[in-house]
C-alpha cells in the first residue's frame, strides 16, 4: 500500500492519502479575529482545498470531528456547517468542546474522505 503526504513538516502532514482515504489533520482558521462563524468558514474553505489536492471532495467525507472552544457557539458553527455539507452526503460527525492549542482558536475541524 502506498502512502501520501502532503503539506508535511517534522510534527504533521495536512492530508495523508492511505488505503482509498484522505486523512485531513485539524483545520484551524488563518484569521483568528473572526468569530466562530468566520472561522468555520476559513477552515471549512481549507477543508476543500486540502480534499481537492488529495483527488476528493467534500460529497465524499465520511468522518467529521469538530472542536469547539465554546459549546454556546454549536449554533453558529452550526449554521456555517449546514450550508457547506454536500446535500444527501452528512458524514457521520462527533462535536466536542475543547481547550484548542492556542486561546484565539474557536474551532478546529478534521476530516477523513474517500478518495
């Protein structure tokens, strides 16, 4: 079996392409003065670069793991969430609050897709 990384350094790869899947790394968002709406959207634009550079698409995610800093703000990750998910292909999906790695962080998500 062959195995592909991409975006790596030392500690981690962005995407690692395995077995017919893509394993996509925590997305954070580059903007982190943006509330958890901006941010999700930052990281959900991401998602779909790294899946795309991996020979997949969000249609064909099927896992999701979401980090919240704050569970007030699952609606609003919510709303930004909801309009991105391909229509007829939500993945099976865990959301969780979590002190993330640095306090500007309002959400991480990762992902794992078929390729």
């Amino acid at each position: 079996m062959s195995i592909k990384r991409l975006h790596t350094n030392a500690r981690m790869s962005q995407s690692v392409i395995a077995n017919g899947f893509a394993f996509l790394a925590g997305q954070v968002a580059t903007d982190t003065s943006l509330d958890v709406a901006g941010q999700t959207r930052q990281i959900l634009d991401k998602i779909d670069a790294l899946l795309a550079e991996s020979g997949s698409d969000k249609s064909r995610i099927v896992q999701a793991t979401i980090w919240l800093a704050d569970h007030k703000t699952f609606n609003e990750m919510n709303e930004v969430w909801d309009a991105w998910v391909a229509p007829g292909h939500a993945p099976a999906r865990a959301c969780v609050e979590s002190a993330l790695a640095f306090p500007p962080y309002t959400v991480e998500i990762g992902v794992v897709a078929t390729v």
